[in-house]
C-alpha cells in the first residue's frame, strides 16, 4: 500500500499522484484474454506464448535485410526483393509468409509482398519507426545471454559476463556498430514513451536539469524545445556523450547543453535544480543504485528534486510490459525492474525521501524524490 503521506507541489494539474486509494496495482495493464476452458485451447494458447520468440527473431530478420524500406515504393515479387537485398528466395518467401500471418507484410498476389502499418515501422527514419529497437532486440550477443537465463535463474547473476566474459557496458565500448543500435534503440523509447512520462511534471522555473546516463541525448532533445530558459547537462560514460552533439544539435538545443564525459558512481554535475534519471537504477542492484543516488544526493542543491523514469511493476498479477522485461534486466544486468515501495526503499538509504508518482503506465511511471 502507498504511503498517503506522499505528495508532489510540481506536479502538474494533470498528473496522478500516489494516494492510498490508488495503489498501483489498479493501473490498467494489458490484460491477456482469458484461459480456454479446455485442454486443446489450453494447449493452443500455451503454443501461441511460445510463438512470440519467433515472430520476434522473424521481425528482426525482417529489419536486419530492410525488407520494408525495399518495398517503400510499392509491391515486389519475392525473387526482386531477395535480389535488392542479398536474400535465398524461397526463406525469404517463407520469412514474408509468416510475418504477414502477423499483419506485418501482405501477400498481394502470390508472391508479391507489400508494407502494412505495421511493416511501415520497420522503415528508418519514418515517424514511428522501431526498426533500430527491432533490430536491438534481435542482437546476437544479446539473445545469447536471454538463452542462458537459467544460469541467471540459478546463480542470481546476470548470464552475459557469463558468456561473452565481460560486462555490457563493456561491450559495448568495444563494438561501435552494437553501441549504435543501442543508443538508436534507446532514442526511440526516450522520444516517445520517456519524453511522455516526463510530461507529467512542470519543469517551470526549473533553470538546469542534469540527465544522468542520458545517453545520445533524445531525451533532452524532446524536453528543452518545450522549455526555452531551461539549461541541460548530459552526463554519459566518456565514449557515449560524444554521440549527443549530433542530435542535440538537430533539434536545435545543443548550446543549451554541456557535455560531460563521467561516471555517475564517482561524481555528478553539482547545484542544479532537477537531476534526471531515466531507465538507469533499473541496470544496477540496490547497493549499486544507492551509491548513484548518494552521488546525487551529494551534488543537489537542497530544494532540488530527482526524476527517475522507469518501469514501476506493479504488485501480484496485473500485467506489465516491466515485469516482462525484467527477464532482460536478469540476462543482461545486475539490475532489476522495481515496484514502487523498492524505489522508495532506495531512496531512504541515499538520504532520499519519496516525494510522488505519477504518469503511471503499463510502460512506464516518474518518480521524484526529494531530500
Ligand atoms: C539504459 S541506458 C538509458 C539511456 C537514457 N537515459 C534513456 O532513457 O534512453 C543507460 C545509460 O547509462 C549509461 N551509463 C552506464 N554506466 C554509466 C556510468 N558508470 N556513468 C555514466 N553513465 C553510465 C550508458 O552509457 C547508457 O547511456
């Protein structure tokens, strides 16, 4: 249960803050439709769960080949489009049979494919595009450590440094291609779901907001238009932070934001007014998000206020995109997807006190915390 005491005076008109009488578990999430009552359809739907893994590793072969920016200016036979794209045509056919069974892709005339809606967000570069989140998902050296998620299950460590002997991060810094997809992959969400929960909360008066771990930047590049005052530190591990110049500059904000090469177990920008944290706590254990929340602790002035967007699972059954997504938090991080009562948990031990939630979602929620 919250605790009724919590309140937020920034948040805005719109905005729903923690009570007692709305306890998380009360948000709407996605409901799967109910259990077939027989044996067959029981069977059936448990066979459907289990599809999902190929549809998923079909989409990525999909956006992997740009199957939907070739077929941009219209229909083409199969043999066409495996030419463009350096495909064998018939598990190529079979790829596009299977997708457009799934209204990604559309058969036209026998053997001719064509986009649907949903094959347009497989396009780069067009509004709703998921490709580079799609193509994320199906990164090898990823999916090999969500296949080894028993070892996580067992040992209660993340199985990547398991199998590729090093941390993600790590990684990462190693291969630029993979980096890439992940930044893009991360700008996709910020933009459009991250940049949204933030909405919930006035950034009026606000004069400096430091974006811990803000990535390539995509998230200050949606804020700071709707702010014109407002100023912006980037905080990212130093081979990160150069990729923000580009996008910060294309959405016409980058002399609003220093750049800042740093590890946010050691120090923060210090004296703002607002420090963000968005889908960060949820790589690191408790101990770990304690000692970055002490770091900001450190550095905020005393009426500053932190930010922290991330899944907030909800307790017992309601479904949630986090509680799903937490097998990859499992796989891949020492971290984990929290509920509300963990954060606030996290807060008390840096210091913190737990000021509101709001803009909760299936996806995600902002919670501020406040000394
Ligand atoms: C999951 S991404 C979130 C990116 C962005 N905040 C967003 O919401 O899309 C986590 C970010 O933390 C950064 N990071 C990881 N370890 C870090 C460290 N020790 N110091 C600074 N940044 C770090 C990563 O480079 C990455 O950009």
């Amino acid at each position: 249960m919250q605790n009724p005491e919590v309140r937020e005076e920034h948040v805005s008109a719109n905005a729903r803050e923690v009570t007692a009488e709305r306890p998380p578990s009360a948000e709407p999430g996605n409901p799967p439709a109910a259990v077939p009552e027989s044996a067959d359809g029981r069977v059936q739907r448990m066979m459907d769960l289990l599809h999902g893994a190929l549809v998923m590793q079909l989409l990525a072969v999909a956006a992997e080949f740009d199957i939907a920016e070739l077929l941009a200016d219209g229909p083409l036979p199969v043999p066409e489009l495996a030419r463009r794209c350096g495909a064998h045509p018939q598990s190529l056919h079979r790829v596009l049979r299977a997708l457009a069974g799934q209204e990604v892709f559309q058969e036209v005339e026998p053997g001719v494919f064509a986009l649907t809606p949903l094959a347009q967000t497989l396009r780069a570069g067009v509004p709703g595009s998921v490709r580079a989140w799609i193509r994320f998902w199906g990164m090898p050296e990823k999916l090999q450590a969500i296949n080894s998620l028993s070892y996580s299950v067992r040992t209660g460590r993340p199985a990547f440094p398991h199998v590729h002997g090093t941390d993600w991060w790590s990684h990462l810094a190693a291969h630029p291609d993979q980096a890439e997809l992940f930044n893009d992959s991360m700008g996709i969400l910020a933009r459009r779901v991250h940049a949204a929960t933030l909405e919930s909360c006035d950034l009026t008066g606000v004069v400096r907001v430091v974006d811990i771990g803000g990535g390539h930047g995509h998230l200050l590049a949606t804020i700071l238009p709707r702010y014109p005052e407002l100023r912006a530190t980037l905080l990212d591990q130093p081979s990160v932070v150069t990729g923000a110049k580009a996008v910060l500059e294309a959405a016409g904000v980058a002399d609003r934001v220093d750049l800042v090469g740093g590890n946010f177990f050691e120090s923060v920008p210090p004296g703002a007014d607002a420090y963000l944290l968005s889908m960060i706590l949820h790589d690191w254990d408790d101990e770990q998000c304690v000692a970055v929340l002490r770091t900001i602790r450190r550095a905020m002035a005393p009426d500053a206020r932190v930010m922290v967007v991330e899944a907030i699972v909800p307790e017992g059954n309601t479904p949630h995109d986090g509680k799903l997504r937490d097998a990859i938090m499992m796989a891949l991080h020492p971290g984990r997807e929290r509920t509300e009562a963990e954060f606030a948990a996290l807060f008390a031990a840096a210091g913190l006190r737990h000021a509101a939630t709001t803009a909760l979602s299936s996806s995600t929620g902002l919670l501020i915390a406040r000394i």
